[in-house]
C-alpha cells in the first residue's frame, strides 16, 4: 500500500509541470469563453445551509444551462472553508489542474488567505461583460473587501447589513446604540447573545461595537499594530466586561452561529437578536421559523456591511463555465430575484441607474418582506475593518471570555 | 486499513511541524506546538475532552454491564435488548439534536411543565445544554454508547456459557449480580475490551455531538481542532494540525488511563471475589432496577428526542412554552421530499457497496481462519480498530491528500473505499463472534457427509449464520449512511449523500429542514436493522430451531 | 497382528499416537474388521473425541498425531474430511436447523443419484427404513429424539460412508429408547459390512457392541 502510495505520488510529481501549461481563459474574448464553457459543469461550493439560497442557486444553475449549456453542481457546504480546504489539499498533493472547486461563494478572511496564498485564479471580475452595472461609486465594498482590494480575483453578487431584529410583542422599543443595548440588557439579563467568534456574525458585532466606541474609527481601515490596537479597542473590553454578565446564560455559553439565533429567538429564549442578512427576519417568518411579529432595525449610527463575491480558484477545473456563471450572476435578472425577499432578499450590488428601464422595473417590482427595511431605511453601511483587526479581535476574544476565565 | 491511517498521520505531523509547502511552510520548526501549548483554553479542554471521554465510556459499561448482570435470560432483557439494538441506527448528530431540543430550558420537557407547573412564561436562563462540565455532552454520547456496547455484550454473552455460570454462582448462593459480576463479567470483559476502547477513543474525539451539546467556554480539544481547520486565517492550520497530534496523544493516554483503571479495577474485583461474600438480595433489586431505569433513560431520551425530529419536520410557527406546534404542515416534505431523491440513493448504493464489501474480506477473513485453522492475533485485530482509535480528526485531512495525489478522489469509487475503512472495522466486530461461535462440529457432520468446504460454507454455514450476517451487514450500513467527513473529503463534495446534504442544511439551523433530514437518514439505516430482523424470520418461518437461536 | 503386507478391509489404526506438546495423550494400535464394533472407553479428557478428529481429520493443530490411519487399505492421511468416507454421529444429531427433513437427507445423499425423481425415491425409502415415511417436508426441531436420531443415521448412511464412528452418540436418549436406536445402528452398520468405532462412557453402550473394548 505505502510503496504503492509513493509510487503514485512520485508520478504526480512529474506528471504535475506538464499539466500546468494550460491555456488560460481571457474574459475580454468573451465569445471564446462562452464557445469553451458549452458542455462544462461547474462545482460551485457554497454555504448550503439556506433553502431560500439553495434555492436560488438551483434557479441560477437552471438558467446557465439554458442559456449556454453549462451544468452547475451545488456543493452544499456547511462552512466555506472546506472549500478552501480542498483547494490547499489539493495544492498539496501537487494537482495543479483539474481541481474539484471551480467557483466558491467567499468573502472578507477566506478571500484574504486565498489572494495571500496565491490559490486565485485572475483577475478577471472586471473584464467581465457585465461589471459596467456594477455600483463600484455607490457601494466601495464591491473592489473592497474587508478593505483588502480584490484586484479582479473576485465577482461581487451580494450585499449584506448587519440588522438587529427582536420580537416586537416581547420588547416593543429597542436599544438603538451600542451603549444603549449594554444598559438595556442591564434591565433585561440573559435575553441577549451574539454568536461566539470567530463565527463571522459574532466577530462582527465585536468590529460594530469597536466602530462605534473607538476614540478615531478611522485606523480601522489601515492595518493593525500594537498602538492603534489598545487605543482602540480599550473602550471594547470595558464594554464587554459590563456586558458579558448580562448575556444569555450569563457568557458561559455562546452560541455558535447566527442560525443559533433565529432558534433562540423563536424559543424565547433571547429577545433581541443580530443578523448579517437583512432579510433573513422576513423569510424565517415565512418558513415558520420565526412569529410574525418579528421587525428589525439598525443602529442609529448605522451598521456594519459588506460585499460578497464568487472567486475561481488557481486550479479549476471549469474556468469558462465558472467565469460564465458569474457574469449571469451580476446580470439584472439575477440581481433583481435575488433582492425578491420572497426569493431571497439579498442587496443588489448594481447600480440602477446604470440599467436601462426594463432592468431597472425588475427591481422596482418587488415587494419587501413584512420584517425587510427598505433600502433608504438601511441607510449607508459602515465599511468592514482591515482583516488583521479581525484576527487580533478574535485572540483576545477567546483568551477573556472564551475560555472560562 | 494501515495504509490509509498511516498516510493520514503523515498528512497531520508534516503540518504539526510545520511543513506544509502548500501554505508556504518548507521548513521544520515547532512554532505551531508553541502557538498551541500558549492557546489560552488548552488545559481546560485537554482536561475536558479526557473526562467526557473517561466518564462517558465508564458510564455506559457500567449501564450494560449492570442490565446484564440484573436481567441477562429474562423476558425483560429480551424486551431492553430488542428495544435499545435499533437505536444503533440513529446518526449520532439527529440523535444530539433531539436530544438538545429535549432537554434545553425552552425544550419538549420545560415545555411540557409550562407554564402550569413551572409558572414559566419564559423559558429560564439556565444552563443546561453546553455546561462547562460538559454533563449534557457525557449524557448524549451514553444514549448512543449504551446500545453498541449492548450489541458487543451480546455477542460475547452467547460464547463464554454466561448462563451456565451464572446458575453455578446461584447454586452456591450468590445473588444475582454479585454471581454475574464475579463469574461472569471477567470474561465478557475480555471479549469487548477493544470494543470499549473504540467507545473511548471517539467519545474523547467526537466533534458533531460536542458542538451541539458540548461547552464552548472552551469546548473539547477536538471541537477547537475543527474550528482552527476551518478558520480563514490559514496560518491556523498549522495549530490546528499540532492539535490534530495533541488529540491523537491524549487518546492514546485516555487509553492507557483507562488500562490503569482497568488493572485497579480487576484488584478490588479479584478480593471482592475471593473474599466469598454472596451479595445481598435487597442489594440486588436496587442495582437492577438502578440499571433498568438507566437503560430505559437513555432509549427514552433517543426515542423521544426522535419524536421530536418528527414533530419539528410537520411543524409550522411552534413556540415556547407550546408543547405542540401551532399547525402542522406537510410543507416542509414536500420542499425537500424531492430533493431528498439523489441523495437518498448516492447513500444507499455507496453503504451496500460498501457493506458488500467489507461483508466480502470479513467472510473471506473468518472462513480463512477457519479452513486453516488460525487463531485470531489480537495484534491483527488492533491493526483492524486503528480507524476506530485513532481520532478522525488527525488523519483524514492527510487522507484527503492522499487520495487526492493517488486519483482515488471525487467519485463514488472512492468514496466507497473511503467508507469502507470505516465500515470494515464494525462489520467484523459485529460479525466475528457469531461466526466463530458456531458448532464446529456441524461442520464435522457436514464434511463427513461428503461436502467440501464451499458447499458447506453456502449450503450450511451461512443460512444457519443469516441473522448475525444481516445485523453484521445493517450496522455496516448504518456506519457507513452515517459518514460524514470521508464523504466530504474524499468525495471533493461531488458525491452528496444525505449526510453531507443533512450537516449542510443544519448549519442553516432550521429544526424542520433538520427534521426532514435527519428522519430520511434514519431512515435509510434503519431500514436494513428492520431487514435484518424480519427476512430471518419470514425466511425461516417453518424452521423453529432458527427462530429462537 | 497385521503384517502390513496385505491391504486389509476396516478401519486400520496404526501406531496412532496423539500429543498435545509434551504430553501423550493416547497410543492405539488396532484394526476394526466391517461390520465389527470397537469401543473405546476413558474418562473425560482422556483424548476420546480427540481420537476421532484425528480419523474424520478435523484434530485441532494443537495436537500432533504420529502413525497411519487406513480405511480398506487407504491411507488417509493428508486427504480432507469429505474425500475420507468416515460418517460420524455425535450425541447431538446436528440435524440442519435450516432445512426440512428431506432436505438433510438429500445433503447427505451422493450426487451420483442425478434425476430429481429417482433423488426424492432414494429419500422416501430412506425415511421409510425407520418408519419415518412423509416426514420429509417436516422441520426438523418438530421431531422427538428418537425420530431425530433415526434421520441423522439415514441422512449419514446416503453419503454412502465406509466406516462409522460414534461420539457418545446415544447419550442423550433415555434408557429405552437408547437401546432401540443403539441396536438399529448397529445392526444397520453389520448389514452393511461397515467398520464402527464408537467412544462412550456408558458400559451398556460398550456392552451392546459386542466387540473389542479399550479403555484409556
């Protein structure tokens, strides 16, 4: 078995600089990528704990087929970064060609480690048929990613807002700041929780409440160092230290996510609840998930929000075809279902004034979910820390309220 | 079953001493052991996992070992036995999940003592699911402990004569249990010490069950391995393969911890034996009740936190402190029914091709040893449980690379040896016992009729052999529906079966999608357990000495 | 005593001598002519059912055999239990649960007897001989002891052996009926000119047979 293995890899490793010479898919000859992508099916791995995204992926899949004769697999994952996983494995193994993960839905961290790795394929996001409609003055986040550039290595397809949503027949009048909800859950212990970091939604609430008691928010956007790092982030544990006692189950146990959230709501067990999606409120009332008195609001000094993207990795197998399906991504009527809240309800990353009318009546036919904001009500989002921020705020995390201490 | 593991500790200790050229790690160091051993929760959840994993296993022996002592030969084990065997078939995560929505302060039962009882309105702010003890993890991993070590104890039960023994120790006035304990457990232990270790060695490794039930202030070594794996920052997958090796050396000391227990154990056991004292009868009605009420705890808990998953997947709005949704729907099936399809028979045909499969090497292995009179080495049997003992976590990941680099890698090809790896282990387990325990001398019989030993093999050994080979093929089965990370790795996430689609779908956090999933993969293993009991039956229906044996 | 020159007809035991390590357990040297009946008595763990491993080749490669077994001059050694025509009945009749009472006999029934018609005749007869004519649809854990013996005999005497041996094998009847399958065994053996050697522990069993007796 084991010589067997050895041998197997040694052929791999020769065999591994003669597959490398493959031609590379130029997105600005369009056609030629359309006439390679026919026939190609595309492993899109995705978070797959969402029926309304799911779904959405199903229809997105349905209509590359259609329209170009691409297959779009759905590798339902339960966390992106087992489709980073695979991709270092497999860099590992030496299988620089043909890999198994040809688009992954990603953003901020993953992306980060990706591009510093050198696992992407690119660029190519802004060559693509479609970026002309793309907000890029309007919404930064989309060239921007946790403040890292994206350089082309990756396609927006969505915006998301941090929201808060409680039940409106167990608490009628929210805490609106950050300051607000610490002394409102000095009045009302145990009934609120933010996922444990570094579960992303939970690592965000830390980034919200930073921007908004830090004495100069503006470091956040350059790359954390020892200075700007206490300065900042004093305000923070004091904060935490006043709060902590007062969250659910006092912070001797967090939650591990945001889905967490929705169930704890709907148990009454918490009354005041936190969410990356915007919509997300609306459809788990419409799964019976959560009562329909549920409404969501942000914070007066608005909320934290970001981009998502699609990313090809280095050793895809189905480049074209990926490159195909994200341009149908950022296309009006993939925008346009996917901002219906009955579909899912996602922020649209186009900019419509740059669509012509017809375009622009998809959006302007849809209906807001019972519990959705309107955009203008959103209000502007505030932009994401530099990532390192994240991984200081993680640490420090864990060492004073996550391990017991 | 050496290669693979073997290639997979390679694929953990080259990143653990941080060589990992992918990551641009090319050279030796021990910087990833460093950054581990500073990690501020380390003690606690070495500490952690090492006592679930002791107190889980110690439980769940004691709990089989005093229903056998208590109740082997009568009725009412009869009825624990049938009860508690189909239990193996329910995935450890649907059984975590029910379990969870059973016991939480806004569970099934708080629920159903509010608010008349309780005067809850609103559901407490207690922690009962996720302590920092980890009691809920340590009673989740007993509910599914108790039924396999049953099945193992079972096994061994029809080899050492345990009834004749018993009625021996009776004779010479010994009570029940203390003439079981003392005649009759020295030799069952024997028989399922391996076993036990592989019940150890997961329940110190376990991930699914810890992150629903576990504490998370820190939570166990290996939920906190996991979590370093998947976290963006990949620079943490050096420490999360240095943990990966931290949790392979921790098992190995859980297991010698428990050899030490072992011997200490066996010294009280050999004087409370020697010093002739024959046990008290009122002694005797309190431990077999004790042990039927823990037995019956544990098949609750499962059949009702099932009960549960039923309820959620027909459920519509359903809130605190409602015992019963507000309206049931058939919404939810009908969502994922359809979907339910492809998975539904990618986990079907890779488990009976893996099953067939390991069926095949363990028939071929016990019929070797047979024909050619060979003992069983027990150094063979541990090569064969080194899937089992080594924790998961530390090998699949090198694994993956392996299968990736051999082009075993992303069908159902190779996802079905993957399982097989896994599968093989349980299948002989369940099946060597009986094999071995049958009659040679039918065999005699057989042969002087003049039957070579193929004929006697298809004609007589394996009819007579039809149930054990069943329940040997449905736990295989159930193994193999139950995989999740193999399937994952192995399978480049082409190959869904309903677990990769049920863990997906349950990071969504819907208890009805959950509910969906997890009763259509219950569903699948448990269809082969209910075979198993039913073909020998209708088969055999005309043959009495059959049915009862 | 046998020359050796002459191949002779029965069951010849030559020099047999069996060991477990060091320790001998039994040495017999002697030859059953057909249609006698050889009894071996000994205690529990003199080697009894070790001898007869030995002669139907299922002895346990623990034990060491030195010297020849022969049956109608033919070395039996290195040939496997089904090649060497010895029939064994054992106290339990190890009837197979799994199959109906024509069904056993038919496994022991030679293949030489090809047509479907002439196999099921050969059953018939064969169930008629001990009075057990139309049983052959029954399960076989419905019978009595006695009818179960009585199969167990007819189903070892189809495959046409060429000498018997028995293991205790009527210890587990009670007394009358004991003496009723004894003699139909014996007497069906010395009809057919069949060589027996029988292990017991009960001298009515070594009594009825009327042969050599040998203790260990």
């Amino acid at each position: 078995m084991i010589r067997h293995m050895l041998t197997s890899l040694a052929a791999v490793a020769i065999a591994v600089p003669l597959a490398a010479q493959e031609v590379m898919p130029d997105p600005k000859a369009w056609g030629d990528v359309t006439a390679a992508a026919e026939g190609q099916t595309v492993y899109w791995h995705a978070w797959g704990g969402s029926n309304s995204v799911n779904e959405f992926i199903a229809w997105a899949g349905d209509q590359v087929q259609e329209t170009y004769g691409i297959t779009v697999e759905h590798v339902k994952l339960k966390d992106t970064a087992d489709a980073v996983s695979r991709v270092i494995a497999e860099k590992s193994a030496g299988k620089d060609a043909g890999g198994a993960v040809d688009l992954i839905w990603i953003n901020g961290e993953n992306f980060a480690a990706m591009k510093d790795q050198g696992l992407l394929f690119g660029p190519w996001a802004e060559s693509l048929p479609n970026w002309e409609f793309i907000d890029v003055e309007g919404k930064p986040a989309v060239k921007s990613d946790f403040t890292v550039p994206t350089e082309g290595l990756e396609a927006p397809w969505g915006m998301a807002q941090i929201i808060f949503y409680h039940d409106s027949s167990r608490l009628d009048i929210p805490p609106r700041s950050i300051p607000a909800l610490r002394d409102w859950a000095q009045d009302n212990p145990g009934r609120f929780a933010y996922p444990q970091p570094p579960d992303f939604l939970g690592s965000t609430f830390l980034k919200q409440v930073v921007l908004e008691l830090a004495p100069d928010p503006s470091v956040l956007s350059e790359p954390v160092n020892e200075a700007n790092y206490v300065a900042a982030t004093t305000p923070l544990w004091e904060y935490l230290d006043d709060l902590t006692p007062n969250l659910w189950r006092g912070g001797a146990a967090y939650p591990q996510s945001g889905a967490r959230l929705v169930q704890l709501m709907n148990d009454g067990e918490i009354d005041l609840a936190l969410s990356f999606n915007p919509n997300e409120p609306s459809n788990a009332i419409a799964n019976f998930e959560l009562p329909d008195t549920v409404r969501t609001y942000v914070l007066e000094g608005g909320t934290i929000g970001n981009a998502s993207f699609v990313a090809i990795p280095y050793n895809a197998n189905a480049k074209e075809g990926a490159l195909v399906l994200a341009n149908f991504l950022m296309s009006a009527e993939a925008q346009a279902r996917k901002s219906d809240p009955a579909v899912w309800g996602d922020g649209t990353v186009l900019a419509l004034d740059k669509l012509n009318a017809e375009d622009r009546a998809k959006f302007d036919a849809i209906a807001l979910g019972v519990a959705t904001l309107a955009p203008e009500e959103l209000g502007q989002s505030l932009p994401e820390p530099h990532p390192s921020w994240m991984v200081r705020l993680e640490e420090d995390w864990t060492a004073r309220y996550g391990v017991g201490q | 079953m050496l290669g693979p593991v073997l290639a997979g500790l390679l694929g953990t200790l080259a990143p653990a001493f941080g060589y990992m050229p992918a990551l641009g790690g090319t050279t030796f160091s021990l910087n990833a052991f460093e950054a581990l051993f500073a990690w501020p929760g380390l003690s606690s959840a070495v500490g952690l996992s090492l006592g679930v994993g002791l107190a889980s296993t110690a439980l769940s022996l004691a709990i089989v070992t005093l229903i056998c002592a208590g109740w082997a030969d009568t009725r009412t084990f009869a009825m624990v036995e049938r009860l508690l065997s189909p239990l193996l078939s329910v995935p450890h995560a649907a059984a975590a999940f029910g379990l969870a929505f059973l016991i939480a302060p806004s569970g099934w039962i708080a629920r159903g003592l509010s608010p008349w009882a309780t005067g809850w309105e609103q559901p407490p702010d207690l922690l009962i699911l996720q302590d920092p003890a980890g009691l809920s993890l340590i009673f989740g991993l007993v509910t599914k402990e108790v039924p396999f070590l049953l099945l193992m104890t079972l096994a061994a039960l029809s080899q050492v004569r345990a009834g004749q023994s018993l009625r021996v120790a009776q004779a010479l006035g010994y009570s029940r249990v203390s003439g079981w304990l003392k005649t009759v457990f020295p030799l069952i232990y024997r028989q399922i010490r391996l076993p036990v270790y592989a019940v150890l060695a997961f329940s110190m490794s376990v991930v699914d069950v810890a992150i629903i039930l576990g504490p998370n202030t820190p939570s166990t070594l290996a939920v906190q391995v996991v979590r370093w794996m998947n976290d963006p920052d990949l620079a943490l997958r050096f420490q999360a393969a240095a943990g990966a090796v931290l949790q392979l050396g921790l098992v190995i000391a859980g297991l010698g911890l428990w050899r030490g227990l072992e011997m200490a154990v066996a010294g009280i056991g050999r004087r409370w034996t020697a010093s002739g004292a024959r046990g008290h009868r009122v002694f005797d009605q309190g431990v077999r009740g004790l042990a039927l009420g823990l037995g019956a705890v544990a098949a609750i808990a499962v059949i009702a936190g099932l009960a549960g998953q039923v309820a959620w997947s027909f459920a519509g709005l359903w809130q605190f402190p409602d015992l019963l949704p507000d309206g049931f729907t058939f919404r939810n099936w009908q969502r994922h029914g359809a979907r339910l399809a492809g998975p539904g028979l990618e986990t079907l045909t890779i488990a009976a091709l893996s099953t067939g499969l390991a069926l095949l090497l363990t028939l071929a292995c016990l019929e070797a040893e047979h024909r050619h009179g060979l003992r069983p080495a027990t150094r063979a049997l541990w090569l064969l449980y080194l899937p089992l003992i080594v924790p998961q976590i530390a090998f699949l990941a090198g694994f993956q690379t392996l299968s990736i680099s051999t082009g075993v890698d992303g069908g159902r090809m190779a996802v079905t040896l993957a399982h097989l790896v896994f599968v093989l282990p349980y299948v002989f387990l369940a099946l060597a016992d009986p094999w071995r325990a049958w009659d040679a001398r039918q065999d005699t019989v057989a042969r002087a009729l003049g039957a070579g030993p193929d004929r006697v093999l298809w004609m007589v050994r394996l009819p007579m052999l039809l149930r054990p080979v069943l329940t040997a093929a449905a736990v295989g089965f159930a193994v193999s529906v139950g995989q999740y990370l193999p399937t994952l790795l192995v399978g480049a996430g082409r190959v869904p079966t309903l677990t990769t689609e049920a863990i997906a779908l349950a990071s969504g956090g819907d208890r009805r999608v959950i509910g969906v999933y997890a009763l259509a993969q219950m569903g699948a293993a448990f269809a082969p357990f209910a075979l198993a009991v039913l073909l020998p039956r209708l088969i055999w229906r005309n043959r009495k000495g059959l049915l009862n044996g | 005593m046998d020359d050796g020159a002459a191949p002779s007809l029965g069951l010849r035991l030559e020099q047999v001598a069996i060991s477990l390590g060091s320790v001998r357990l039994m040495a017999l040297d002697c030859t059953i002519g057909p249609g006698e009946v050889m009894t071996v008595m000994g205690p529990s763990g003199s080697g009894k059912s070790t001898l007869l491993a030995a002669i139907t080749g299922t002895l346990d490669p623990a034990f060491a055999m030195r010297g020849r077994i022969k049956l109608n001059g033919r070395d039996l050694a290195g040939l496997p239990t089904e090649a060497r025509e010895v029939g064994i009945l054992f106290q339990d009749e190890y009837l197979f649960p799994h199959m109906s009472v024509g069904a056993n006999l038919a496994f022991g029934l030679k293949p030489g007897v090809k047509r479907r018609g002439a196999r099921r005749a050969k059953i018939e007869d064969a169930l008629a001989e001990v009075e057990l004519s139309g049983f052959a649809d029954r399960d076989p854990a419905t019978l009595s002891g006695g009818q179960r013996a009585r199969v167990a005999l007819q189903r070892m005497l189809l495959s046409e052996p060429r000498a018997l041996l028995l293991d205790e094998a009527f210890s587990k009847l009670d007394t009358g009926l004991r003496a009723q399958v004894r003699e139909l065994v014996f007497e069906t053996a010395r009809q057919r000119g069949l060589p027996v050697l029988q292990v017991t522990h009960d001298h009515s069993d070594a009594d009825a047979a009327e042969g050599e007796i040998v203790h260990l």
